[in-house]
C-alpha cells in the first residue's frame, strides 16, 4: 500500500495550519503532524475507516483524528487522501 494526498487535502492542511497559526503556533504545528501522521496506520490496515456508501462503488472511508475528519479512498494499492476538516466546520 502506499498513501497519495490529493492536492484538495494538502491545501486543507495548509488551512488548517494558517488558521491555528493566529492563535497558537506551537497547536498549528502539533496539529498538522498528528493529521500528516494520522495516514500511516492505514498503510498497514486500509479498510480500518468507516464507509461512507453515499460515495458508492467508490470505496470512500473516514477516520477522526482527534477534532478532525479525514476522508480517504481505497483504490488498488492506494490510499488517496481526500480531505481534512475539522469537527465543527460546516460541511
């Protein structure tokens, strides 16, 4: 397995960062490695996500990663990371 971000989820992450930045820098950088982080057990156990089936044939996952959620897609030997945000944005 390898893990691929998609440019949608490296662009969350800087957001995530920029806006933790203002209020307490040493939060922003705890936070974007615990979520750059988060991927790795997925290298290891895939399908560990729950499915979301809106996103059917697509095997689209999510995982929450302390006040986080973090979409991703199993294709292949893939795990493609598709977006981060927090718990409280409206999405």
């Amino acid at each position: 397995m390898e893990i691929k971000w998609t440019a949608k989820a490296q662009s969350d992450l800087i957001r995530v960062h920029d806006f933790l930045t203002s209020v307490n820098k040493a939060a922003a950088i705890r936070t974007v490695q615990t979520l750059s982080a988060a991927p790795l057990q997925l290298l290891q156990y895939p399908r560990v996500g729950e499915r979301l089936e809106e996103f059917e044939p697509r095997d689209v996952r999510r995982i929450i990663v302390g006040a986080y959620e973090m979409r991703y897609e199993v294709a292949g030997s893939t795990v493609f990371i598709l977006r981060i945000w927090h718990g409280r944005e409206d999405r």
